[in-house]
C-alpha cells in the first residue's frame, strides 16, 4: 500500500511506504501513470500554445511575472507554469452577474495570456457564467441550480456587479428572481466568495449617490467575507493571480482590512509612481496638452489621487503591460478605494 501526500512546500509528490519511509516517487506505478498522464496534458498545452503563436519562452516569462506580482519567489515559477500546463485538479466556479457593464468579464477576456479558453476551461471547471456559457433561459437556470447542488461546500463563486437591496430587491432580477435571492441562496454555498470589481467589492458606480435601488456590495447586501478585488475594472492580472494562489497553495491570498489581495493592493499608486520625482520637485502638470504635460510631470494638480489609492496599476499595468493610466498621462481617479465615485468627484480637480 502507497499514500500519497501533497509537500506542503509543494516541492511536489512523494510516496510514503507503509513503513512510513519516504521513497522515490517514481519508483510507484501508480504515481508513473499520473506523471505520464500530466506530461501528456503539458506536452498538448505547449502544442496548443506554439499553434497560436506563442512560444514556450513567452508562456516561462509571463508565468515569471504573474509569480513576482504575487509576491512569491522565483522558486515558484515552474509550479506556476505546471498549474496552467498540466492542471492536477479543476476546481468548480459559479460566475454571477449582477448590476455592473460586465468589465470585469471584459479584462480577463482581453488578456492574453494565458489565453482565457485555457484558463477557464482547462484549469477551472467554470459551471456557469452568463457571459460566455452556451446555455440560456431555463437551460441556464438549471445548470445554475444543478452546480450549486453538486458542488456545494467546494465551489467557488465569483461575484461581478453590486446587488440592489431596496423594495426586495426588485431593481435587479435574472429569470424572475431577485439579484438579492439569487446571491442569498449561491454564496453562503461556496467554499470562497471572490467579488471583483468596484461594485461587488465596494457598491461602485451603480451604489453612487443618489443610490435610488439601494445598491450595495456583496458584503454589505448579505453579510458574507468576500476576497476583494477592487477596481473599476480590476486588473486581470490580479484576477488571474488570486484564482493561481488557490491553486497553487489551496487557499485564497491574504488581504488588507478591506478584503483586497495584499500582493496587489499592499501599497499606494503614489508610492509605486515612475512621476514620484516630479511630485517631489513640485513639478506639476495644470493643463493637458501642455508642454509639463509633455514632459510626464506629476498628475496631482490634474486631480491624481494615487496618494491615497492602492492597487499596482504601474507595476503590472493593463494591456498586457503596454500602459497604465497615468502613463497615458491621465490622472488616477481612485478606481480601487470605496465609495470613489462619490468620495473622489470632482474627478480632475486637485483635493
Ligand atoms: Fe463595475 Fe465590473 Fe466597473 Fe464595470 O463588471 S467595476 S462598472 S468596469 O465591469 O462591475
Ligand atoms: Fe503621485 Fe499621481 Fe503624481 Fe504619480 S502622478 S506621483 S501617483 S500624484
Ligand atoms: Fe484605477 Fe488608478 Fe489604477 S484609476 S486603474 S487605480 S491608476
């Protein structure tokens, strides 16, 4: 008889005779049959990847950078790599739409590595998700049912959109029922909530004042813990990094006291900012299209509110790290704080 254990150190199986000795793995049938099975998998994975044009070395240099973003030592790079490649498990998620432009969706759509029909279909086990799922109407409905049923206590649930909370609910309803019954009945049944976006972390534009349909987050509107990824739309590199941590490491990233990942949420956009040195030299920009703004002077009088906004937007940058908004020469409006619709307009007026 074998056991097999996962390292904690994730340095990879072992085998643990009945003697309680550890051998070499592969000195087991059993554990040769997964491993021939999970270089297959990789070997196919690569495949895939060089007939869309992407080499092995592309995929090695994003699986480095998505390891450095999430705070881990380069000693995981090849655990990362193996996490997209050859997937040793694919973990259920239950994607619920509510008020929101779908961005969220749209960001990690775009991203291009990996590319998303990987991601979600090989390394994730995505049960529904109105956006890119086959189903509708009572098909829909159904699957939604039938996953939460079979899954319950395992799968995990990403949140996208804030849930209306006034007059029952009745300002947001999917196949009759409320956003609010919908999210009562599905997140108290996953293992972990992940709310992205402003609105499911924070309310977002739908909660701004004057708030007619009492729009609130997650959180707020049915009073469970979520894994905040903040941001108006987040980046997808942080989305792909919290579902990679659990993955990796079998549990969701710590967090700061407002539920965001600290990997990427840990320091202020101001403290990370390539326009830092002109901030401190009172070099200011105070009109677009002029020459300061020409020279990439700091953003502050514009209305940046990098000082008191964290995310990691200059680190990863969107677009697959082509620009960031205040590369683009645009202030940034505090899209990943609470409240900033409200808290940070006048948008482009120094505070
Ligand atoms: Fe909100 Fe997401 Fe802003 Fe939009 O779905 S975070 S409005 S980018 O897309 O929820
Ligand atoms: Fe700070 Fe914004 Fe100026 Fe950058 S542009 S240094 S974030 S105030
Ligand atoms: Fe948002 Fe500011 Fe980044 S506006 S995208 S947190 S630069």
């Amino acid at each position: 008889m074998w056991r097999q254990f996962d390292a904690g150190d994730l340095s990879g199986f072992f085998m643990v005779g009945d003697t309680g000795h550890i051998l070499p793995a592969d000195t087991n049938p059993h554990y040769r049959c997964i491993k021939e099975v999970l270089m297959e998998k990789e070997k196919l994975f690569y495949e895939r990847l060089a007939e869309r044009g992407v080499t092995r070395r592309d995929f090695m240099k994003y699986c480095t950078f998505l390891t450095a973003t999430m705070g881990l030592s380069s000693s995981f790079i090849p655990k990362v790599a193996e996490v997209f490649a050859a997937p040793k498990e694919r973990p259920p998620v239950i994607w619920l739409h509510f008020g929101e432009c779908t961005g969220c969706s749209e960001s990690l759509l775009r991203s291009q590595y990996p590319y998303i029909d990987d991601l979600v279909l090989e390394t994730l086990s995505l049960e529904y998700h109105e956006t890119v799922m086959a189903a509708a109407g009572q098909q829909a409905e159904d699957q939604l049912k039938a996953s939460a049923k079979k899954y319950s206590g395992k799968f995990i649930c990403v949140v996208e959109g804030s849930i209306p909370t006034k007059f029952n609910g009745g300002y947001g309803k999917i196949g009759g029922r409320t956003f609010l019954d919908i999210a009562k009945e599905i997140c108290p049944q996953a293992a972990a909530v992940i709310a992205i976006g402003a609105c499911a972390t924070f309310g977002g534009i739908p909660a701004a004042a004057p708030n007619p349909g009492g729009y609130k987050s997650v959180t707020e509107a049915i009073g469970i813990k979520t894994v905040n990824l903040a941001g108006c739309p987040p980046n997808p590199v942080n989305t792909v990094g919290t579902i990679l941590n659990y993955l990796l490491l079998g549990k969701l990233p710590a967090v700061d006291e407002l539920g965001r990942p600290m990997f990427a949420y840990g320091k202020t956009i101001h403290d990370q900012c390539p326009r830092r040195s002109h901030f401190e030299n009172a070099e200011f920009v105070e009109e677009f299209g002029s020459e300061e703004a020409a020279l990439g002077y700091c953003l502050y009088k514009m209305g940046c509110r990098g000082p008191e906004t964290y995310n990691n937007c200059p680190i990863v940058k969107f677009n697959d790290g082509t620009s960031w908004p205040v590369q683009a020469g645009h202030p940034c409006i505090g899209c990943s704080e609470p409240a900033f619709w409200d808290k940070f307009t006048p948008f482009y007026e120094e505070m």
